[in-house]
C-alpha cells in the first residue's frame, strides 16, 4: 500500500520530487523518499521518465451491498422559505447525469410549510422529493440536519449524494458523510458520471484554484460531493414535471440537538457576496476606508455588492464579511470589478472564476489585469466620478 | 479548561508554477508554514486560556517537519505539542485525517474544546474540523467568529453564515473551527520562542492513539485523488489607457453592453 518506487528504473532524476504538490519526496542522493505528507495523488506516477513509480493500489473491495444503492439525490437547500438558486442548479447537474447514469433525480428538502417549494422541484424535473416539514427545520439546525439526512440515506440508499457548498451545506454534509463512513469531495467545481465506470467523477480546485483534481469515490456509498454555486444554469420549469413528494415524519427521526440558536442578526444586503451578480471591489489603492463610500454609492447606483480585498479589511477600512479572496470569501458574480486592488495570488484565489473581471488601477503593471477582461489603467477617483455621472444621465434620459 | 488546537503544516504559497519547458508543476522550494486559518485557532485557544485558565495542547499530523508548527504555537502561549505521524497516515483523505486526530483528541482527554481552523490553504475543504467532531461524537461550530462566554459547562459563539450571524449556544465539550475575523494572532515574544525551541513534542503513532489500520491512510480513505492539473485561466483582456473620460466612456460602453445600465 501507498507509494511504491522500483529502485531498479529509478534513476534518482529528482524529477518527481520537482513535481510533488505537496513536498513529500526527498532524494536522499541514493533513493527517493516518500513522507506522510504524501496523498496519493499521482502526479509523480504520471511524470516519471524512466516509469518507476507506481501506486500500490491496495484491494478496496466494494462495500457488499453498493449495487443497492442507487438513485442521484440532492439536498434542496432553503433559505427563509424560498430554494436558494444553487439548489435549482444542483437539480439540473443531477439531471444531466441522470443522461448517463440512468437512475431517478430525488431532491431532500427540509424546512417549515414547504410543500410549494417541493411543488417547484417537481416542475423542474426532480422525480421525487423526500419533504420533512417541521417548524424546527424552518432554519438552518446544524445537528437536525445531520441526523435527518443521515438517516434518509440510511432508510433509502441512494448511489450519490450532493449538496451545494454554501456555507450551510459545507457545515453539516461532513457530519452526514462521517457518520456514513462514506467520502466526501468538498466544493466541487464539477460533477459527472464517467460512461464506463458508471462512478461519480468529481472535478474541484486545490492550491486556491492554482491547481485542479479529480477524485472519485469507488469503493463506498453513497458518493457525496459539496458543489459550487454558479456551475451550471438553474434548472428550467418543464412542461411536462411530474414527480412525487414522500413526506418523512420529523419525529421518526431521533433528532438530538445540543445546540440553541440564540438569535439571528442579518447582514446588509451589500454583503452577501455569494449571490450578488456584480461585485464592487475595494482594495489598497482606494487609501482611506472613508474611500469605501465612493464605492458603495457606485454599487448602488448599479445594484452592485460590495467587496473588499484583505489589505482593506486589515487596514479598518471595512468589515471583514466583506473580504474576498483565500481568507475571505470565493465569489463567482456576472461581473467583478476591482478598484484599486492589485491583484494579490490569495485575492485572485477568491474571484478569479468570475464570468466577466473588470480592474482600474493606477499601476499598468498589476497583477490583477492578468486576469481581467477589461483593465483600466488610471485613478479610481477620477473614473468613477466620471463613470457614475454617465449612468446617471442615461438613467435619467 | 483544557483546550485542544489542531492545526496543520501548509505549503507557504498557494502559487503553482509550471516549468515553461516540460510543462512540469514545479512544488520544489516551497517552505512549510502554519496553515493561516490555523493561526487564528491557536491565538483563540491562547486568549481562551488567558480568560479562563487552564492549558492548551496543539495536535498536528503529518511528516517530522510539521513539528515546527507546534513551535510556532508554542511561542505564542501553547503548552505542549503532541506530533502524529506515522507512513501508515500516508494518503489520508478528510474521512481518515479526521479520525487519525479523533483518536489523538481522545488520548488527551478530559478536554473541553476543541478548536480548529476553519480550512486549511492547500486542500481548502473545511471538512476535516466538523468530522472530527462526528467522529467524536461533539457538537461542531463552524465558522466562529467570536466567542461571546464560557460559562456552567457552555459555550456561546456568534458565528458566520452567507448573509447573518447567528449566534448558538451548545454545551461542552464541543468542537469549533474559526476564521479570520476572530482576532489577530499575536507576534511571539523573544521568550516564547526561546521556549518553542526548547520544547519537548511528544510524537505518536499510530498504534499510541490506537488507532484502528483499517480507517487510516490509503485504506481508510473512500475518495482517491486519480489526476492533478494544472487549469489553464485564459481571459482574452483588453487594457485600455487613458485620460478619465475615455476610461470612463469605455466602461459605461461595456457596462451598457452588459446589460447593467
């Protein structure tokens, strides 16, 4: 088991020890050595010239009963009363794959007086809803959650399990998948089935997006994967959505919760930058945080939120709910607009994978016009001015 | 209380370069530091005990040089570092990491909290924290961003969803991950990191927590990593130069375009 180098090609070349993601070789000048920061990921299986290196594939023997487990199902997650939009997208990645898989697309959904939004799934293609409906489940419950969705797959044994990797999805999917014994590939920035496997290939970012792997789960079930929002389009209503809703008692399940949520306080609307379809974004080149109110006019006059790199949130200038990047938030909107931010590796890690980057900087040489779409050179405080005095007049024309 | 900071050596740079001849990912050079989010857990767990007495051990698993982050939080107030390693941990996914700390935390007990970083740099899952807790059998906090009490055997920390704090309250012990928010992690003294350097850090294997071989490494792990690339981020950019009134017409145009204005 684990890493094995044939002494007898190797060449001591150093190659795979260039290549290692994760610094696990050393080449001690008569061998290569494999430490425990190794994960198996075969990049230097892949890169060795002389073919030396090979994983010890140890005999993972299906779980006995895995042909059992069937169905694509995904968690319809809810946010007061309504679906979020990842959830609609998640339906839809379920129903491409059902293309290839060929099983039924059931969604599970939790929440209070929530048979319309069970109703909604059902238009837009989802076969089945497994609806638990209980005042306790109106918000997120972190442990209810858990114990619900645990069971259910316990009760019904569906082939994959995927959740959107929102912050509610990422908090209590590991505990569902621990308790399972399953895996699970967190933030998933792709999903599909591979035709002959029929597995469940899992596509998701590493190193901050700086590098990509694809993980796949063969051996135990269900295949849990959390997935990133703005993906894929949302599921469309179909003419034709039939499907039915399986009501599951909440008192059929042994909810324990240890938790009580004392009170909820509401961010302002500028922050939630995961569903914002524009993003305004401050950084250092702005150079006083009173700066940041320029900026919050011009992402009002187009319904923009507000984003901020890490050098402006650790300067004071703004809240830290709003930075974006590594140590911050990953954000994905229509359109990012960087102002004044230059462009750091752990900010690009954060928003990188926005459809359309606009950047205005004062120095032509910023890293962030690497990434951009379309890149400004020149000073914030007399563009935006000028920008906004613009969009005004053609509002009012 | 006895609180427990799990913690991880990171690569100190999430850049990836590729050898412009063999088109090769080149990780060689990269230095191994404190996982950011960790930094915060450990300055927690430090201020916790400033607050309300008691001691602090930081676990970490991974290779013999991972013992430097257990100094690095040892300078800046840990009292001890417990190292698990073992080649036996090798290919570890979350399911399994988790566990192999689950067995480290139950070798220290009694504990009161547990406290995590809420994810680390290189593999970013955010996992690892709350499958501790499971495997535990703990409450699990996510994403801490203040601790507001600790009071008659609870805890009571406002936390940070997509668009609201929420502020819980759960009993300990119990698990918590944390994020930037929480604090600033202090500079270690000059005596801190005098003791650092002399500190003793216990190092277990795999069979000290006994674990059980079948949940670690390559065989306790469901999901397997089956390729590594490189993304190719190509924008086809235009920079445009000139006085604010070009500029600006030049973006109200696309804005325009865009369907924003």
């Amino acid at each position: 088991m684990g890493l094995a180098i044939d002494r007898e090609k190797c060449t001591l070349c150093g190659v795979c020890v260039e290549v290692c993601p994760f610094s696990a070789l050393t080449n001690t000048g008569d061998r290569i050595e494999v430490s425990e920061a190794c994960t198996l990921c075969g990049q230097c299986v892949k890169e060795c010239p002389e073919k030396a290196i090979s994983i010890e594939e140890k005999p993972q023997a299906p779980a006995a009963d895995s042909a059992q487990y069937r169905g694509i199902w995904f968690f319809a997650e809810q946010r007061k009363g309504a679906l979020i939009p990842a959830t609609l997208e998640l339906l839809s990645a379920a129903l491409s794959m059902k293309q290839t898989l060929g099983e039924e697309v059931c969604g599970v959904l939790f929440g209070h007086q929530a048979d319309g939004l069970a109703d909604d799934l059902i238009k837009r293609g989802c076969e089945k809803v497994y609806l638990v409906d209980h005042p306790s489940l109106a918000e997120f419950q972190d442990e209810a959650y858990a114990c619900i969705l645990t069971h259910l797959v316990r009760k019904y044994k569906p082939g994959i399990v995927l959740a959107s990797a929102t912050m509610v999805g990422r908090a209590f999917i590991p505990s569902v998948a621990c308790q399972l014994g399953t895996g699970l590939t967190a933030d998933c920035t792709g999903v599909s089935i591979d035709p002959e496997t029929k597995l469940l290939v899992q596509t998701r970012p590493t190193f901050g997006g700086n590098l990509m792997a694809r993980i796949l789960c063969r051996a135990h079930r269900p295949q849990m994967a959390t997935v990133r929002p703005k993906m894929c389009d949302p599921a469309p209503v179909l003419p034709d959505g039939k499907g039915t809703v399986i009501r599951e008692e909440y008192s059929s399940f042994p909810v324990c919760v240890s938790m009580t949520s004392v009170r909820r306080e509401s961010l302002e609307q500028t922050v939630d930058l995961q569903s914002a379809e524009i993003i305004v974004s401050g950084g250092r080149g702005l150079g006083d945080g009173k700066n940041f109110d320029l900026l919050r006019e011009f992402a009002d006059l187009i319904g923009a939120a507000v984003g901020a790199s890490r050098a402006a949130v650790d300067s004071g200038w703004i809240a830290y709910p709003h930075q974006v990047g590594q140590t911050g938030r990953t954000v994905k909107p229509k359109i990012y607009i960087a102002c004044g931010i230059s462009g750091a590796i752990q900010h690009l890690a954060g928003m990188q994978t926005s459809d359309y980057i606009i950047a205005i900087n004062k120095d032509p040489d910023a890293p962030i016009f690497k990434v951009a779409n379309l890149g400004i050179v020149g000073d914030i405080f007399e563009i935006l001015p000028a920008l906004m005095k613009k969009i005004r007049s053609a509002k009012g024309g | 209380m006895r609180i427990i900071v799990c913690i991880k050596q990171v690569p100190d740079t999430i850049e990836v370069k590729i050898d412009p001849e063999t088109r090769r990912i080149v990780r060689e050079g990269v230095k191994g530091v404190l996982n950011p989010f960790d930094a915060y857990a450990v300055e927690e767990a430090v201020r916790v005990k400033e607050r309300f007495g008691g001691e602090a051990t930081a676990v970490t698993m991974g290779p013999q040089q991972a013992e430097q982050v257990l100094r690095d939080a040892i300078a800046v107030g840990i009292d001890r570092g417990v190292l698990l390693t073992d080649r036996k941990f090798v290919g570890s996914d979350t399911l399994a990491t988790s566990y192999a700390l689950s067995r480290a935390v139950k070798k220290l007990e009694p504990f009161d909290l547990v406290i995590c970083g809420f994810e680390t740099l290189d593999g970013s899952t955010g996992q690892v924290g709350p499958e501790l807790a499971t495997h535990l059998g703990l409450p699990c906090i996510p994403y801490v961003s203040k601790i507001l009490s600790v009071d008659n055997g609870r805890i009571e920390c406002r936390r940070l969803l997509e668009d609201h704090y929420e502020t819980l309250s759960c009993p300990l012990p119990a698990v918590i991950t944390v994020i930037k928010e929480i604090n600033e992690p202090r500079i270690p003294s000059l005596r801190g990191l005098l003791k650092a350097k002399k500190a003793e850090i216990a190092v277990w294997s795999a069979q000290d927590v006994a674990a059980d071989e079948r949940r670690i490494g390559h065989e306790g792990s469901p999901t397997w990593v089956v390729d590594i690339w490189k993304p190719v981020i190509s924008k086809e950019g235009r920079v445009v130069k000139g006085d604010a009134e070009e500029t600006a017409e030049e973006l109200f145009r696309q804005l325009k375009t865009m369907g924003v204005v």
